[in-house]
C-alpha cells in the first residue's frame, strides 16, 4: 500500500481479503467512514484499509463483531495480554492520543517487518544456494580449462614432432644434395684432367 492512493472497493478487495460485500457491511457493521468521490463511489485509503486489516486481526484472535466494534469505537480498550480474548481499559495519564487508526498502522508496520524479515530469509537461501551453483560452474570450468589446456599440450607436442619429423627428412635431403653435388664436382674435375692430358698428347 502507498500513502495518498486512493483504492477502488475492488483494489481493497484484494488488499483485506474481504469481498466487496463483506467490506459495504462492515462499514455499516463497525461505522467506518469511507470516503466517497463526486459520483458517490467509495475509495479507500491507507487509514480504511489498515483499520479493516485490524478488524480481521481481532477476528483471527476471536472477537466477536461486537467486541470489536467496542475496541475500534474506544480507543481506552486494549487486549489483555493474559488472555487473547479479554479487554483492559488504560488510564492516558500521560496525554497519549490512541486511535484505531494509530493502532491499525502499528499493526500493519508490525505485519510489514515479519513480512520482509521473511523475505530476506528466503533470498538468502537463493542467494545461498546460487553461490553453490557458481561454485560447482566454476569448479566444472576450471577443469574444462585443464581438459582443454591438456588437448592443446597434445596438439601442439604431436604438431612439434611432425616438425621434428620433416627437419630431420630436409637435413638427409641436403645431405644427398651435398654428396651428389660432390659426386658431380668430382666427375668434373676428372673429365677435365682427362681433357688436359689427351690436349698435352697431342
């Protein structure tokens, strides 16, 4: 609920629980004053609504319509804290102004702080339970890494020997490149010996 909203009876339908019918007789049932807009049509605000909200409190805790409407009506009248179900009457020596529309807001300030210490409980079990997730994805990447790292180490070592394999095959190709080009010189060098003796013969 927000302060300075005006609700439709179907709006505070939903708010209080109560059906619409329910909520035009305990208007006339327990004299809420709801206020109504130029066309006659009711609306409620924080006041109404978190007043009805206090009715149904004193229901669930099993005041008749009767008791409530005396508590709503004289605000002196407080639930004894001995018993659920019985009425005191408080001396206001001390000049504090108690209205059923304080009361409601208190009530409702109450159900608003057990409401969100609830919801912080169930998002820290969320929250509690993602950090588990991430560990457990990071965990499963960290060793998909080391999986990876490990293929890539494979790749590269057999890559490696395939080098390895060829340098080794172009340094025998060499090699014979070099005896051949020996041979050859050689035969050169004896064909052209031979060229100079038969030249000198003659």
């Amino acid at each position: 609920m927000e302060y300075g909203v005006e609700y439709t009876i179907s709006e505070a339908s939903e708010l209080t629980g109560y059906a619409p019918h329910v909520l035009r007789y305990y208007e006339k049932e327990f004299d809420i004053e709801v206020p109504r807009t130029e066309s006659n049509h009711r609306f409620y605000t924080t006041k109404e609504i978190e007043l009805i909200q206090y009715i149904k409190l004193l229901q669930d805790k099993g005041f008749s319509n009767k008791q409530i409407k005396l508590i709503v009506s004289s605000p002196e009248l407080v639930v004894s804290h001995s018993n659920e179900n019985s009425l005191e009457v408080i001396h206001n020596d001390s000049n504090i102004d108690l209205d059923a529309s304080s009361i409601a807001v208190e009530i409702s300030k109450s159900l608003e702080d057990i409401f969100f210490t609830r919801l912080n409980e169930i998002i820290s079990k969320s929250n509690n339970e993602s950090i588990d997730i991430i560990l457990e994805l990071k965990e499963e990447i960290i060793e998909l890494k080391k999986e990876i790292n490990s293929k890539e180490r494979d790749v590269l070592i057999c890559e490696n020997a395939k080098l390895k394999m060829k340098i080794k095959e172009k340094t025998y190709e060499n090699i014979e490149l070099r005896e051949k080009l020996k041979e050859l010189e050689e035969n050169q060098i004896g064909f052209f010996k031979r060229l100079f003796r038969l030249t000198n013969v003659k």
